[in-house]
C-alpha cells in the first residue's frame, strides 16, 4: 500500500535533519512542498534528485485530488513545509484528513519545530502550554491577545517581522506585566532571545534589526507570583 509520509524538515541550520528523514526523501517517489524553490534549497544541500511538487494554503481540492492520484498508483509521497513540521500552523492537515478517509497509511518523522524549540528554552514550567499558532490580522485579532495575555498556562505564537512589534505593543496594552520570551531566526546565524517583562523585550527588539520569524512565548498566570 502507499505511503504518505509527514517530514519534518530544518527550521534553519540544514543540519538539523535526522538520518531517517534523509533516507526517506530519497526514496519517495515524489515530494509535496510549500514553495518548491525553497525545498530544492534542501534537497540540493543533500544530493537528493527526487521530483517535487507545490501543495500550499491556497491548493484548490483538485489539488488534493491530483495529490491523492499518486498514492492510487501505487506511488509514496513525502509531505515538507518550508520549515518545521507539516501540519502544525501549516495546511498539511487538510491533505492528511483526505488521505486517512481513503485508508491509505500515514507515516510522521518527526524532526523540527520552532514551537517546540522555543519552548525548551523558555525556562518556564511547559509541562502544560497552549500553542496559538500565528494571531489574526484583523478580526478578532483583541480578542486573541486577550486570551493569550490572560492564559493560566503558558502560551506559544510566532508573529511575522511586520507584525511583531505591533503585536508585542496590543499585549503590553492589555497587560503591562507580562513576562515572556521572543526568539528571532531559531537555529540561524543570527538568533536572538529576548527574555523578560514586555517593556524591556519591546525596547531590546527595537535597538536590534527586526527580520526574520519570531515565536513569542508567554509565562501564563499561573505562574505569575
């Protein structure tokens, strides 16, 4: 039976692949990607000559069709976002929820995420957190905050380098206490954590060159003394 396989790929340093991970984009008949230039980038470092194609966010369902008609021949498939793990903030889950209907086998390797990264560093108590993904542009966007600001657990989010000082001034508007972390450009040559009351991190992110992605993190009530 075919094989849809789920692939975490770097989030930044190449060198953060697992050897089973390598193998198996070796071996698939073909690779489903965010941006196929990106992906190429990888495949590339590795020496790796297997076929890709793009499936994204904006993939129509006759994508997901075309998709599916590989796996009824007969063909594995390996399914990589950009960066990170697929299906986590990422439109994989609508492809996996396709493929399990039709009873084909899915298979997860598991790798890197940025959420998880930043998590282990955080140096508050994760053994409970909640993960937001990235908060709305424009509706409902108070609203994510507030529920963020007002978590009784930890919570994780990345923003983008447009959005992330607005959004780091709409939490301090909602809670001028709040304790957390911001991490820029995990795992590249230009990572940075900024750790500490909101006002302090607003003001360090501001000295520094805002690019690339960031995850924010949240200490949650809970732990507030």
């Amino acid at each position: 039976m075919s094989v849809l396989y789920i692939i975490a790929t770097p989030i930044g340093n190449l060198e953060d692949i697992s050897e089973r991970a390598l193998r198996t984009l070796s071996e698939v008949d073909l690779i489903l990607c965010e941006d196929t230039r990106v992906t190429r980038k990888l495949l590339d470092h590795y020496q790796i000559k297997v076929p890709v194609i793009s499936y994204h966010q904006h993939s129509k369902i006759n994508k997901v069709e075309y998709i599916i008609g590989f796996l009824k021949e007969g063909k594995d498939l390996a399914l990589v976002s950009d960066a990170g793990t697929p299906g986590i903030s990422d439109p994989g889950n609508k492809l996996v929820s396709e493929v399990y209907k039709l009873g084909f086998k899915i298979c997860p390797i598991p790798g890197a995420s940025a959420a998880i990264t930043a998590a282990s560093i955080s140096g508050f108590p994760m053994d409970k957190f909640i993960f937001m993904g990235f908060p709305p542009q424009k509706k409902k966007r108070r609203k994510f905050f507030e529920e963020a600001a007002s978590s009784k657990y930890p919570v994780v989010f990345y923003e983008s380098t447009y959005r992330i000082l607005k959004t780091l001034e709409e939490l301090k508007e909602i809670d001028n206490t709040l304790l957390l972390m911001v991490c820029r450009e995990l795992t590249k040559k230009f990572e940075t954590v900024y750790r500490g009351e909101i006002e302090k991190v607003i003001e360090e992110i501001k000295r520094g060159e805002i690019k690339g992605e960031f995850v924010v993190v949240l200490e949650g009530q809970n732990m507030i003394k």
